[in-house]
C-alpha cells in the first residue's frame, strides 16, 4: 500500500509529495470468529514477519539461563562455607567404659 513519507516545499512554492511502500497487515479470520493480524515484511512484503516471536523466545531463554546458572551459583557457594565449631559441640564421641 502507497502511503505519504514526506512532503518538501521547494523555492518557487511549489510541494514535492515524497512516496512510500508499506506492507499493509492483514487480518487472518480463524474458525472460531476470532481475527488476528498478520504481519508482512521485505522489499515486496513477500515475507512474514517473525521477529517479536524470535526476541520474545530469545530474551526468556536467555533470562531463564540467567536465573539458573546464579541459583546453581549460590548452591556452590553455600556448600563452601565452613559451618561453625557451635554445632560440633553437641557431637560427642563414645565414651570410654
């Protein structure tokens, strides 16, 4: 679909109208009455855009990682930590007869 970019005026007063290419979004009727827009991209709009769907999966996977790797973390660090001598007190060995 052609819609209006931009308009110049140049110096005899005249207006230069600059034209664009815009992939226009289509809505897609599903069999349950619902409608849902497709979107179009590329030169000729031959190509349907994906790109919310690939940065919206990328950027959970990315943030899951994240979390799991800094829980694993904070695992390995507490598991290094030495405990303090108070619980050894109440630990006895056996006692001599």
């Amino acid at each position: 679909m052609c819609v209006l970019k931009s308009q110049t005026k140049e110096v005899d007063s005249n207006v230069v109208d600059c034209w664009s290419c815009k992939c226009a979004k289509p809505f897609h009727l599903n069999a349950d009455g619902t409608t849902n827009a497709i979107y179009w991209t590329g030169p000729a709009c031959q190509k349907k855009d994906i790109s919310m769907p690939f940065w919206l999966l990328a950027g959970i996977s990315i943030m899951l990682i994240s979390f799991v790797s800094y829980g694993i973390g904070l695992l390995i660090s507490v598991g290094d930590t030495e405990l303090p001598s108070v619980l050894g007190a109440g630990v006895s060995s056996a006692r001599p007869k």
